[in-house]
C-alpha cells in the first residue's frame, strides 16, 4: 500500500502525475483520479490529462520541482502544482 507522502518512510509515495491539455503546467496528486486537483488554474476549455505514475522520495533530487514543497503540499492539499519538470512537449 502507498504510504502518505511526506510521511516518515523508508520507501517511495506514490503520486500521479497530470498535465494541463494547453499549458506547460503539472501537477501531482494523490487521487489517481486527478478529481482534486483545481480547475480554477486552468483555461476555460484546459483539463487535466494523466501522464504517468511517479514514486517521490522526500530529499531526492528533480528537475524543475522541490520535492519537500510537494511532500508538504501533498500532504496538506493532496495536490502539488508544480509548472512543467521536463521541458518537453
């Protein structure tokens, strides 16, 4: 079973990760549904699109994100809007 991110943990959270359909904006949530994630920050016809599952260790290092500013916002929100972490289209 996942373990609440920014939990004390040996192992990684599991998190889900989505992407705004016409903006280079992500977010991770911990609803593999994304139904948490605000709509508010997106256009009126933006939603948001699974990309893939992501195993986030708090203190580890990535691209573009904090992963404790995640871990916490995780945490406390259960969604982390984290702008787009690999540059890519």
């Amino acid at each position: 079973m996942p373990q609440e991110p920014g939990a004390a943990q040996a192992g990684p959270a599991r998190v889900f990760m989505f992407r705004a359909s016409s903006r280079r904006l992500c977010a991770l949530s911990v609803d593999p549904t994304g139904g948490n994630i605000p709509r508010h920050s997106l256009g009126a016809e933006d939603e948001w699109t699974f990309v893939r599952v992501l195993d986030l260790l708090v203190g580890e290092l990535r691209s573009g994100f904090d992963p404790d500013e995640v871990a916490r916002a995780l945490r406390e929100d259960g969604y982390a809007l984290i702008g787009e972490p690999f540059h890519a289209d």
